[in-house]
C-alpha cells in the first residue's frame, strides 16, 4: 500500500531510491511519470500514485516522454536484453526447444535466431540449443538416479525424441549407456 505524505516527500525531492517503485500521474495532464523525473512539479493536489507502470496506465494516464517510465529500474526494458534471455531459459527449462527449431523459438520470443544466439552467447556463455541439450541430459540423469522408469519413458520425459539420440547424448558426455550408468550409479540400487 502506498503512503500518500511518502511518496509525495519522494517525489518532491527527486529521490532515486525511489524510482521504479512508485509512478507519479498527473491528474490534470493524464500524464504518468517516474519520481526522478527533471519536469516542473505538480501541486501536490494535483498527484496520484501507483505501484506499477501498468496500474497509471490502466488508470487511463499515458507515459511521460522525458522520464520513460518504462525504463525504470526493475522494469523488462531497464534489464535489457537479459530479460529476453532469461524468458527464453525458462521456456527452454518448460521444453519449449525440444522438437523445434531454433528460428521458431526465437520468432516465439519476438526476436530473430541470430540475435537469440548472440545474447545467449553474451550472458550465458552457450548457445540455446546446448542450453537446451544440458537441460535435457541433467534433467534425465536426475531420473536415472532417483527414479525406476524404464530408460525409454526418462529418454521421453526428458525430451528426447527418441531412445536413440538419448543413448548417444548420455555416452558421449557420461562415456557410459544409460543402463551402464544406473547399474553402476543407480542410487536406488543402494536403498533396496
């Protein structure tokens, strides 16, 4: 909940602790603004606050075009471009890479392949494709350890697309087949 006498004292003294947490709208000009921003104040009669960009928005008050409210701290476009990386790792995460394309995911971050893979390669240091392989290999490892399903159904569940490509992945990283590994690793083996 907003304090009226807080956000005004914030607001009057341009205190950037403050941006990003609060919006600033302008009854009089249905303008919406961050608290930091260089305008001439408003009488504080004049003012009302919300929590979010959205809220002033929805409110009916539009973004002031000095201040950039969407460019406050916290906000999508003020993290840049590690917001869309990070969307697309939690798409990656939930399967959204397995079974397509790397153009198709992109398009479906509203970004072009390329792009994607330069940003990935910026802050992540990999490309969305072995991001998506090592989630898929640590994620059916992790059932292979914990779990009795049949090595077919972990390759599925996993996100393989077949038993074949899980088979070849596991021993190419591990040195071992999936089988190989759970008869010498299994740690239900030692439970029973």
């Amino acid at each position: 909940m907003l304090d009226f006498a807080t956000c005004d004292k914030a607001r009057l003294e341009r205190d950037p602790q403050y941006d990003g947490v609060f919006f600033v709208a302008v009854i009089t000009s249905k303008i919406y603004c961050r608290t930091v921003c260089p305008v001439r104040q408003p009488l504080s009669k004049n003012v009302t606050y919300f929590q979010t960009a959205s809220a002033a928005e929805a409110a009916g008050y539009r973004p002031c075009l000095r201040c950039r409210p969407e460019t406050a701290p916290f906000s999508p476009a003020w993290n840049g471009t590690l917001t869309t990386v990070k969307r697309a790792m939690r798409l990656i995460d939930e399967g959204a890479l397995d079974g397509t394309s790397v153009a198709v995911f992109a398009a479906r971050l509203g970004v072009g392949s390329r792009h994607l893979s330069r940003l990935f390669q910026q802050h992540v240091g990999a490309s969305p494709v072995q991001v998506a392989r090592t989630k898929r290999l640590q994620k059916a490892k992790r059932m292979l350890d914990n779990t009795d399903l049949k090595i077919s159904s972990i390759a599925f569940q996993a996100g393989y697309g077949s038993l074949r490509q899980f088979n070849a992945c596991f021993l190419e990283k591990y040195r071992l087949s999936p089988s190989q590994y759970r008869k010498k690793y299994g740690t239900l083996k030692a439970t029973i």
